[in-house]
C-alpha cells in the first residue's frame, strides 16, 4: 500500500525548489550585477535576497509561539541598501533564512497544519501560513530568475528546460521514469 502524500514533505521540497533557482541564478550574476537595479523605483537581486532573508527570520523563528512580524524587524529597511550589505553578508543571512525555514518544517506534525498562528497580528492555520510563505518565496525567486536573465541576456544559462528543447526533454524523463519503473521503483 503506497504511502498518503505528505503536506509538509511537499511544502520542504518547494522551498527546496525556490532556493535552487535562488542559488544558481545568483551563481551567474558578478558584483555589479548583483547589485544592480533596472531604476529607481525596482530592487536589485541584492535588495529581494535582504528582503528574504528578513521575513524569514521574522516568519521562522518562534513559528508556532510568536506572531510572525517581530517586534524588531525593520521591513522598510530591507529595501535600503547600506555600506555592509555585501552579498557575501546578504548570501550568508539568506542562507540562515532557508535553515531556520527547514528547521521549522522539520519539527512540525501532521496535526500542527490546522494551529493557528499569526502573521501580523492576522490568525492563519499553519498550512495557510505555509502556504503564505511558499507562495512569497517563489514570487521572489521569480524576479530574482527575470532580473538575473536580464542582466546576464545572451550568457544566461538557463535554470529550466532550454527553448526549443521540450520535446527532447520530455523524451529523457519518460525514458527515466520507464527505466526506474523496470527496476520496480517507480517515482
């Protein structure tokens, strides 16, 4: 008998998914372009990683006992870049983000999904602050792919499938899946 899909394996491996993209299209940015921001009014891929590193901690820490916006986070100054935040500091306070996020989901059950939390004083159940954060993080990875794509235009490598090349794709996953499946391990 097969095992009942899990919400909170599903929620890690989206978050795993989100920071992937995060990780390699920052991988192909250099300092200047890292910081770079298309005008005034739009953020760098420097100022949405501030920003995600900020709500991650907010959201994070104390998950099930505190409510969601602490008391100290600054949010507005997350879209203010100053001298210290180099993009080894902002990298390295992203990364702290995604651990607290795993370290969290590692520790909640089943049964935690219908809790209530708070997020800005708002009550959600913890799937739907999950849920919440899931969503954010993805927008955010989003425009950091976009950005990224931008600024590096022709030297871009691309994080997906390479236009023109789904068919070819598809092929090599059904060709995977039937060889897994052959052995008696299917997905």
């Amino acid at each position: 008998m097969s095992e009942q899909p899990n919400f909170l394996d599903e929620a890690r491996l989206r978050f795993e998914e989100s920071r992937s993209l995060i990780s390699r299209a920052v991988a192909q940015l250099d300092e200047e372009e890292f910081v770079a921001a298309p005008d005034a009014e739009s953020n760098s891929v420097a100022i949405i990683v501030k920003h995600l590193a900020g709500n991650m901690r907010s959201r994070w820490t104390g998950f099930l006992t505190s409510d969601g916006e602490k008391p100290d986070r600054c949010r507005d100054l997350e879209f203010i870049r100053t001298a210290g935040d180099t993009r080894e500091r902002l990298l390295a306070e992203l990364e702290r983000g995604w651990e607290l996020v795993f370290a969290t989901l590692e520790q909640l059950k089943a049964e935690d999904l219908a809790r209530t939390v708070l997020i800005r004083a708002e009550p959600h159940t913890v799937l739907g602050a999950i849920t919440r954060q899931l969503t954010h993080y993805a927008y955010h990875a989003g425009q950091i792919v976009f950005l990224s794509k931008q600024l590096r235009s022709k030297s871009w490598e691309t994080l997906s499938v390479a236009r023109g090349k789904s068919e070819h794709f598809t092929a090599q996953k059904v060709a995977e899946f039937t060889r897994r499946s052959e052995r008696g391990r299917p997905d």
